[in-house]
C-alpha cells in the first residue's frame, strides 16, 4: 500500500487560540482597574490644585482681615483667588467653618466626564484629601457612593 504524505497544515490549534485569549483576559482584569485608577485620580488633581489654592487665598484674607472667609465667591471677588474657567464648570468648591476653617470640599458637577456628585475633600486639620480619585483606607480609589 503506497501512502501519500498529509499536506502540511499551518495555522494554529484550537487549544493554543484558547490560552491566549484566556491569557489577554486575566492582563486586562488586572490592567482595567488600574487605569480606572489612575483616570479619576488625574480627574481630582484638577481638583486637589485648586482647593489648595483655595485654602492659600484664605489664609492671605485672613492675613488681611483677621477672619476667615465664608465662601469660595468672595476670594474671587476680592481678587485673592482666580479659578480657571473650565475648573468652575466641572468642580464647585465649599469652604466649611469659619475661624477656622476645617474643610474645604470640591464636589463635581455634571460637567465632569467621571460624572456629577463626586467629593474631593481637603481636612485642614490633618493636611490630607479625602474622596474621589484618592486611594481609600483600603487601599482602593472610591468609586462614587
């Protein structure tokens, strides 16, 4: 009996099709959360700078007038404080107590592409920020409540 040889086939088999696309699957569970991340964190930077500046211009007015301000509006009024105008489109800024100040709250509007309702908070007490965009007691970024 005289035997043919098999064409040579190219091309890959169902198995190894199968383990990469297992393997794409598990690197884009990993990455995926963490460029989350990474996204809402630049999102509350813009927030993060400007409450810093919010809290500097406060401390010039009461440097100035030996009392705290009550609201973001009147640093701006009275030229302490300049907000960039897309800033005041996606962030509203509160300022909370009053000699002394203890926080200052950046809360986003629905403006912002992370969506509207989201907190950047600003402790006086302690220095730190608190809340979107910012890794959490857990060790993970808040995702809206």
């Amino acid at each position: 009996m005289k035997k043919y040889p098999l064409p040579k086939q190219e091309g890959f088999t169902l198995i190894e099709v199968l383990v990469v696309v297992v393997i794409v699957a598990i690197l884009a569970a990993i990455s995926v959360p963490i460029y989350i991340q990474y996204v809402e964190g630049a999102r509350a930077s813009d927030a993060q700078a400007t409450i810093g500046a919010i809290y500097n211009a406060s401390k010039m007015y009461y440097q100035d007038r030996s009392e705290d301000p009550t609201d973001v509006q009147i640093l701006e009024d009275l030229g302490y404080l300049d907000i960039d105008q897309s800033t005041e489109k996606q962030w509203t800024f509160t300022i909370v107590g009053s000699n002394p100040i203890t926080q200052i709250i950046g809360t986003s509007t629905s403006e912002m592409k992370g969506g509207a309702g989201r907190e950047v908070t600003y402790n006086v007490d302690n220095g730190l920020f608190e809340g979107y965009g910012l890794p959490s007691e857990e060790g993970e970024s808040e995702r809206g409540q």
